[in-house]
C-alpha cells in the first residue's frame, strides 16, 4: 500500500525522494537502489520498490485505494494458493 501511496501526485516530498523510477517513465517500475549487505535489503527504501516491481502491470494504473487494495489482495492470494 505504501509504494501505491507514493506513485501518487500529492504524495509527501520525501519519499519521492527515496525512490526513483526506471526510463521510460511508463513503465512505472521502480529502480532498486545499490545495497552492500543484504541486511541492506531489508530496508523500506528496498523492499518496496522490489514488491512493486513483481506487481502484474495492470495494477499500476488503479488510482483508487479501495480498489487497488481489492485487486492486490486477489494477486496476493492467487500466488500464495496456485
């Protein structure tokens, strides 16, 4: 929920700081910043951006909360179950 709330436009300055988008910009893909550990990769600022990445590409379009939670719940349980 958090990497959807910072695709959006009124999102807080600082966390679009953080992260940084892959060219071309329609891609929505998310660049996943250099770690030098893995405990690195542990961090917000990694993880999230990886979550977002393996997300399929038509959620990135769904601008209302309510729905792209439904549909990320239906993704998630789809690939816990099959």
């Amino acid at each position: 929920m958090k990497m959807f709330q910072t695709s959006d436009i009124n999102v807080v300055k600082f966390c679009q700081s953080i992260f940084s988008f892959r060219l071309p910009s329609e891609l929505l893909d998310y660049v996943l910043p250099r770690t030098r550990t893995k405990f690195g990769e542990r961090g917000f600022s990694y993880c999230g951006p990886a979550a977002w990445n393996t997300l399929p590409s038509d959620l990135y379009d769904i601008k209302d909360t309510d729905t792209f939670r439904k549909r990320l719940k239906s993704v998630l349980f789809h690939r816990a179950y099959h």
